[in-house]
C-alpha cells in the first residue's frame, strides 16, 4: 500500500478539488475530515480496521479514505459479459469505465479520474490459511470488491443502475442513521468471501437490502449457470439467465435496464451483442471476449481496465486500457 501512497493522494485530492469547486469555502471538506471518522462504528468489520489501516499507512486524513470509498457508489459505469461454449464452459468479462463527470482534460482528451485510477489497479489474491478464497481485481485503497471470482465457484462484477432513487439517496439515509442496508462493494467482497456457491450468492444478491441500484453479473461453473440480476435498493426486478438451449449463450449488461432502450448517446449494448454474435458461439475465448471489449464504443475515454474470467480454470487477467482517437468519451 506504501508504493500507492502518491496515486491515492493526487485522486483524493483532486475530489477535495472538485468538492471546493462547488463550495470554495472548504467547509465540506472540513467536515469530511471531523465528522466522517466518527461513522466508522457503523461500517462492518473488517471495513472500518482496514480503511484505519490505510490512513496510517499513507498519511491520508481518514475521512478522506471513507470519502475516497464512498465515491465508488456512484460512478461504476461498465460493460459485463457472460458467454457459455458449445461445450458448457463459463467464461466472465468486463470493462470497468469510471470517472464520468469528474473532470475533463482538454490537453490530452482524457477523463482526469479514469487516468488517475489506472496507477491505482491492482490484482488482489485474498487468502485464509495460505490458501486462495477468491481473486480480484481493485483499486488500492478502496476495501470493497467490484470485480471478482470464486475459484471453481462463481464470479461476479458489478454495474451500476442509474435511477433517481438513488445511491446518493441511499448514503444519505445512511449517514442519518438508517443503517439496514449493505454498501455495494461490501456486499460483493462479502460474497466473494463467504458465500459457497452459485446459487447461495444468487440468493445474498437477490433479496439483500442495498444503499445504491444496481446490476449484478454472476457467473458459476456449470451450464445455465449465469445471470444479470436488476436490483433496485430494496428488491430485486429482473433476473435475466443464460439458456443456452434456448439460444440464449450470453448476456450483456451495460448500465441500463435490458427491457429499456439505452441512452442513445451511451449504446455500449447494441455493440457488444453484435461482436459477440458475429465471434459465435464456437468461437468464444479469452481473446475473442478482449477483442469484443476492444470495440469501441465498448471500449471508450472512461475504461480502466478490461477483465477476463475463467472460473473453472480458475483464469484471470486484468488490462490496463487506453483508447486511441477518435474515441467516443463515454
């Protein structure tokens, strides 16, 4: 975590930046450095041990690493997908696009955020007893999962939902005291973690009560076994699986509900699904699935990083990615 130090610090204050630029006084940031700390009672183990551990570490107000972790309830923007072979084999991949809105740089055609992420991705292998419990890829400093695996199990990535009950709605209600709901990136890595099967994490998914909407994209090791559940904070809405004998041998989540049209300036979906027909079925792979992922606008100004998952091989690669112009930003 030492050597990550510099990369967290420019993007933690480059939000205090940001937070000062609507309210020049400093008063906001002020209170997130007294006042956040003192809600780390509310937040479930081994969360709060860790984001203390993180401020020592790097020097970092702790209210400035809460901030730094609640940020990531909002901006997970991203493109998963779920692809099954003729042969029953799972494969699980994603692009991770974050940081929209949070500062344009004219002077290279970037998204500030989306570059300053990419210093700060890490794979993470979280182990108990020398052995592997499940893998991940994350940010260094951030202590919830948005992209990880089960060896042998399952895997699962986040997306988030945009919806006007939202996850600002739901963090406020947290901060004033309704504490009944999980944190997004909680609720994974404690799935990641815990859970010992497909279905029991299709289950947590499922029925928990959660601060923001969302999509979960869970993938097993079997068959049949993957599914993009539509979450809204109290319940789930749609379920959408994989059946390949019904034709049905991927699924493809951006950040939009499947029985919606997407945005027409964000049609991240329309593209994937034609990449993915035209690869076929007996065609999927590692490098087919990061070729599809490389299509733009699938891959844009906003993607940290691509991810490929193979959890039966227990398989897993993480890319850092740039996109050449022209590129769309989004």
């Amino acid at each position: 975590m030492v050597d990550k130090a510099p990369a967290l610090k420019v993007i933690v204050n480059y939000l205090k930046n940001m937070i000062n630029a609507f309210e020049p006084s400093g008063k906001i940031v002020q209170l997130v450095d007294q006042k956040l700390p003192g809600l780390l009672g509310s937040f479930p183990g081994p969360f709060e041990e860790e984001m203390k551990g993180i401020a020592a570490v790097t020097e970092i107000p702790l209210g400035e690493i809460i901030l730094f972790n609640i940020f990531y309830e909002f901006f997970t923007i991203a493109t998963s997908i779920i692809t099954e072979d003729k042969e029953g084999h799972l494969l699980h991949a994603r692009n991770m696009d974050f940081g929209v809105f949070l500062g344009w740089n004219v002077n290279n055609n970037t998204w500030v955020v989306t570059e300053e992420l990419k210093p700060l991705t890490v794979n993470l292998d979280f182990q108990r007893n020398s052995k592997t419990v499940f893998k991940a890829a994350g940010f260094a400093g951030y202590v919830g999962m948005l992209t990880g695996f089960k060896p042998g199990l399952f895997s699962l990535t986040l997306n988030e939902r945009f919806s006007t009950n939202g996850g600002f709605m739901g963090v406020i209600e947290w901060i004033l005291g309704k504490k009944d709901a999980k944190w997004i990136g909680f609720i994974i890595r404690s799935v990641l973690e815990n859970s010992t099967s497909y279905e029991e994490a299709k289950t947590i998914l499922t029925k928990s009560k959660i601060l923001a909407p969302a999509y979960f994209i869970l993938g097993g090791s079997k068959s049949g076994e993957g599914c993009v559940i539509t979450r809204d904070r109290v319940q789930s809405l749609d379920i959408y699986e994989l059946d390949p004998k019904q034709g049905i041998w991927y699924v493809v989540q951006t950040n939009y509900d499947r029985w919606k049209n997407p945005f027409f300036l964000d049609n991240r979906r329309t593209p994937a699904k034609m990449c993915l027909n035209r690869t076929t079925q007996e065609n999927i792979s590692f490098a087919t699935m990061y070729d599809v992922l490389s299509t733009k606008p699938v891959l844009n100004k906003l993607t940290v990083y691509t991810a490929l998952i193979d959890v039966t091989k227990g398989q897993f690669e993480t890319y850092l990615r740039d996109c050449p112009d022209p590129c769309i930003g989004w």
